[in-house]
C-alpha cells in the first residue's frame, strides 16, 4: 500500500494508538500533521520516529478539545498543508473506577469531554473543509456496558451516534465517513510489561495498518460506515 503524497492529519497523534497510526502513515509515504496540546508529546513523538520520515510529520501546538483552539488548529493545517486528503481522530482514551452511582461529577465532565466532546469539536471543525476520508476510532465499549467503566460505554455509544448523525447530514459532501470499532485491547509499546497481553489482542501495528487501509483512496466507496475489527469479533464474549 502506498500513500506517498498524501496529507493526512491524526488527531490524538501523539497518543497510545494514535502514534501508531502516524508511525504507519508515515511509514507509507504520507505527510502527517499531529497537533497536541503539550509540545513535549510532539517532541518524544518526533524522536521515536525513524529519521527518514521525521522530515514528513508537521506538528501543531494546540487544544482540538477546545472549541476556539480546535479552529486555530484546523486553520494552520490547511494553511501549512494546502490540502487535506484524510483525518483520523484518535481521542480519549480508557478509565476505571467506581460504578456509575459513585462517579463523581468532575471524573464524569472530563472523560466525556476527552471520549466525546473533543470527537465533536473535530469532526466540526475539519468536515466542512475535507475533501477526502474521515475516520474515527472506537472501543467495544460502544457496544456493551462494561462494569466500573460507565462513562466511557457512555461517551463511546454517544459517538457511534454522533457519526451517523454526521455522515446521515453529509449525504452529498465529498466525504466518506467511518467509524473504525477496535474490539480489543491494542497492544502498542507503551504496553505495560507486568501486564501480560493475551495473543488474540490487536497490536498497534495492526490497527494502524487497517486504518490505513481504510483511508486509502481506493478503499470501497460504499463500505459501510461503522467498520469492526477483528470483524468477526463475538462482541459479547470479547476479552476487554
């Protein structure tokens, strides 16, 4: 798979999973923008990557899960980059606590703000400019209530819906919208060692190569817009 000449921007890029997928893009030739509001993110980020494709990760200090720094954002990408062929929205990010009734008010505002608001307020602020391919990540979550994880099954089944919402609006954009369900944990190198993985689970390696099957330009267009992996995943018995 080649992506050479391709812009792409991944929002969480810095991230777990995120760095995955700009390690993976860059890897096939693509120009990666990864903003972030904590430039030394950006800076370990830039130092993990292989020297031959630093050259072609523009990094953008700012807050895409503020609604005025997700538009400073948005307008440095496109003025830096001239185009936008595809985004990836890898935001927020697993939590455990106690059970729904105990959480407090300020655990649960900012989880939905990082698993949900931040997947509004950039989809908002790149779809009307996108002319090319929008993915964003999912968990299992959204599918099943996972115990002393209420808030992020909520935020998770509410982004489910906000993507339909969107792409149901977008009918008629030049867009193609997806929802990429990760099923299982994602085993990157950030993965704790004492914590032993199980073999079924998904490696950063391979989320990140799938999504960037899922941008590619010749990715089916009328593939549907929630997209499970592994999709033959037994939701309800997966190890979470």
């Amino acid at each position: 798979m080649d992506l050479r000449g391709g812009s792409y921007v991944v929002a969480g890029g810095a991230g777990v999973v995120g760095e995955a997928v700009t390690r993976e893009l860059l890897r096939l030739g693509a120009t990666v923008t990864v903003p972030s509001r904590t430039p030394d993110r950006l800076a370990q980020l830039r130092s993990a990557l292989p020297e031959a494709d630093r050259d072609r990760l523009r990094t953008v200090p700012g807050d895409v899960g503020d609604p005025a720094g997700v538009l400073e954002v948005r307008d440095r990408v496109v003025d830096g980059a001239g185009r936008v062929d595809g985004v990836v929205a890898s935001l927020g990010g697993w939590w455990e606590g106690p059970p729904l009734t105990e959480v407090a008010f300020p655990v649960w505002q900012r989880l939905i703000d990082d698993n949900l608001t931040a997947h509004f307020l950039v989809a908002q602020a790149f779809l009307p400019v996108l002319r090319g391919t929008y993915v964003a990540l999912n968990g299992i979550a959204a599918f099943r209530p996972v115990p002393l994880s209420g808030p992020i099954s909520v935020a998770d089944a509410a982004l489910t819906m906000l993507l339909r919402t969107f792409a149901a609006e977008l009918a008629d954009a030049p867009v193609r919208l997806h929802e990429v369900a990760i099923l299982t944990p994602v085993v990157t190198r950030h993965w704790p060692p004492e914590e032993p993985a199980k073999p079924h689970w998904l490696t950063g390696e391979q989320v990140a190569a799938h999504v960037a099957g899922v941008l590619h330009p010749e990715f089916p267009a009328d593939a549907p817009l929630q997209l499970r992996f592994p999709a033959d995943c037994d939701i309800e018995t997966a190890d979470i």
